[in-house]
C-alpha cells in the first residue's frame, strides 16, 4: 500500500490538545496495522490568522488538496470574534469545503451505554441509540444567490436563496443509501416538501436512488416532525440524509443524545478519490475550540480520536484498524475514565492527554 499523507490542521483553543491525541492514535494503528502513513502539519483559522493574516493560507490548502486525508481540531475564539472584520477563523472551513468539494457530512451519533446517564434524556430512551446523519454540506440556502440585504419599498429587506440540482442530491442520497446497505438498511430522507419546491425535488430523487437498492426501507419525515422524533424515539433511526440547514440544525440537536460535545466525530466526504483510491475527506471532532477550556488538559479527546477512526474507515478503506479505534475509546469508557464535561458518580476523572494514553494503551 502507498503511504498515505494526512494533513494535520490542529487549529484553535483545545484544537491542537485533542488532536495530538487523534494523531498518537493514527501512529499507534500505523505500527500496529501496519498502514504506512506520514503526517504533515500546517496552520488554519485564528493561527493562521496570527502568523500569515489568512484563516486560509495557500501553502495550508495545497497540503490539505494533495493529502490522502485531513484531521482538522477546531478554529475560533474571542481574539478574533469581531463580526467587522474581514477575515474570520470559520472562513479556514468554508473554505476546505469549497476547495475540497466536500459535499456530505457525516454525524455518527451513538449513545455509548456507559455514558447513557450522563445525557438529559431518560436512559431508557436512549439505551441503544446509533444513528448515522448524512447532511448535505456544500448546497442549499448557506450557498444559494442571491444573498443579501438591500433597500425595499417598505424599507430595508433582505433575502436568501434555496437552490438544489438533481446532481447535488442525487450524490449525497446515494452515498447515504449505500452506507444504509452496511448498517440496518434503513434511510429516513427528511425535508418540507409540504411547503418547500426544492424538498419535493429531494423527495422525487431519493425515490428515483432508492429503487437500486431495493433491501434498503426509505421513509420521509416532515422536519418539524423530525425534531420531535429525535428525543421522543431516537433508536428508531439508522441513516438519515438531510439537506444543508436542516442537517446543521438536527445534528446539533441530535448531539445533546450523546452526552457530551466533546465526544462526537464527524467526516465530511468529497467526491473525489484519494491516491489509496478511497474517498478524500476532512475529519474533525463537531465541538468547537472551547476558550473556556483551553490550554488547561481538561478537553474530551474522544471526539477527536473518533474522527480518526472515520479516517480511517473511510479515507484509508481500513475497517480492522477503524473498529480497534472504537473498540479503544468504549473500553475506556467502560473502565469508568471520564474527562471534566462527562463527570458521572463512580467514576474517575482524567485529564486530555490521560484519556488520550488510556486509548493508546487498549489499542496496544
Ligand atoms: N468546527 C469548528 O471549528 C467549530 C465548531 C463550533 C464552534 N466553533 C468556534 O469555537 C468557538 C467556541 O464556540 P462555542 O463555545 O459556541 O462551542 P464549543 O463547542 O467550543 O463549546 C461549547 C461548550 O462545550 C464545551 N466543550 C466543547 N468541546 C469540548 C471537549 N472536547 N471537551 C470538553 N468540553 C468541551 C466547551 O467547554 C463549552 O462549554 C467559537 O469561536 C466558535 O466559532 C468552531
């Protein structure tokens, strides 16, 4: 197998903390499995910001398109929170979204049951619960022209714009559908196609998709319903595919099952493939650079370690070293370690980097 380059952007805030434990995690499995990986560090966001003035910097998105994979932290905080300035932190991910072509997102959101008292829902609800989101990332109204605010007849007005071609949800639907075909062959394919043109185009595609995969059960749900079904019977739901706002919305919703933030990855697929002949992707815990914590060891690194394992299973087409990676991260757990935000009775608290060598350890 060629050696595959995976560029490492730790980012902001607890960025470069979880993901230097992702990363010992990766060159523990290129030991252990024998996978030849080399890593290739460069700077995004608010430290790119720092040292170059870009969030964004050319030599950062040469690597990140000539990687086989990229593990990205976080980017963000309050030193560059100023809403007039140009350039911002969150433009570095726009940015690797655009440029990468990375059109689906995907949210895995298990409810491990050693953490299951620690969420808000009642356990029994969530004993269980293993969804996979698919959102659509690279379409919709966060893209849609025209965008803009501007002077009406009644006074100032502003508009944004849904647009959706056939190309665009056929792709993702697809990519989800042949997931569900690995998983328990169920896809719920949500929108508003009561009120919304561009939801029952989704609707008429996904039925034309799902006719080739006739062992797959396709089911629509309004996404107002949906919001509900989320808490009300989250272990209803396998695969859900989802266009770009309703997907940021419920997956952000659909994150509280979890517990914490700080344990939830996700990987976001381009069309292309890799030199291994794989997906390229970008993956990166779903949390944020929390200032609040940052720099002080007490960041959940499991969200992060995760991630890697989607590299992994998606970009690297390793399953074996994948599934050790999760099996890793729920011995852990199950031995009752637990970073500052999971903090549970009977338990005991660690800090970022001893969760980090708790993983190494169980991966062996
Ligand atoms: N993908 C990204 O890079 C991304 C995503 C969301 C927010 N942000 C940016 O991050 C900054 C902070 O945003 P926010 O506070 O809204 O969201 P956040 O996810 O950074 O933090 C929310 C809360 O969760 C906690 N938390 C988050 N991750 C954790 C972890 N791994 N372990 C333990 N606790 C964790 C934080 O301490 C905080 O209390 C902002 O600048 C925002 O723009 C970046």
């Amino acid at each position: 197998m060629p050696e595959a380059t995976i560029a490492i952007f730790p980012g902001d805030g607890i960025g470069p903390e979880v993901t230097a434990q992702a990363r010992a995690v990766l060159e523990r499995c290129a030991q252990r499995f024998a996978i030849p990986m080399r890593f290739i560090e460069a700077s995004v966001g608010g430290a790119a910001i720092d040292a170059t003035g870009t969030p964004l910097p050319a030599d950062s998105l040469s690597l990140a398109r000539d990687a086989d994979a990229v593990l990205l932290g976080a980017v963000g905080g309050p030193k560059w929170d100023d809403p007039r300035s140009e350039v911002r932190p969150e433009q570095a991910l726009l940015g690797l979204r655009r440029e990468l072509q990375l059109f689906a997102n995907l949210r895995p959101i298990q409810v491990s049951p050693s953490v299951v008292d620690a969420a808000p829902l009642r356990p029994e609800l969530l004993q269980g619960v293993d969804i996979l989101f698919v959102r659509e990332l690279t379409g919709g109204v966060y893209f849609g022209r025209p965008s803009e605010r501007r002077q009406g007849k009644a006074g100032r007005e502003a508009v944004d714009t849904v647009v959706y071609d056939e190309s665009e949800i056929l792709r993702v639907v697809d990519l989800a559908f042949s997931i569900a075909t690995q998983r328990r062959k169920r896809v719920t394919q949500v929108d508003k196609a009561n009120i919304l043109a561009t939801s029952r185009l989704w609707r008429e595609v996904t039925r034309e998709v799902a006719k080739g995969y006739p062992d797959v059960e396709l089911e629509d749900v309004l996404v107002d319903a949906m919001a509900m079904h989320l808490l009300r019977r989250p272990r209803d739901f396998d695969v859900v595919v989802t266009e770009n706002m309703f997907g940021d919305i419920l997956t952000d919703e659909a994150s509280v099952l979890s517990g914490s933030l700080g344990m939830l990855p996700s990987a976001s697929l381009g069309a292309g493939r890799n030199r291994l002949g794989h997906r390229a992707g970008l993956y990166e815990p779903i949390h944020g650079s929390a200032p609040d914590i940052a720099g002080r060891d007490l960041a959940n690194p499991l969200g992060s370690i995760s991630s890697a394992a989607m590299l992994l299973r998606h970009s690297l087409g390793n399953e074996e070293a994948a599934a050790a990676v999760e099996a890793a991260v729920s011995n852990v757990l199950e031995d009752g370690m637990r970073t500052a935000d999971l903090r549970q009775p009977d338990t005991r608290q660690v800090g970022c980097a001893e969760m980090g060598d708790a993983v190494l350890a169980r991966l062996g």
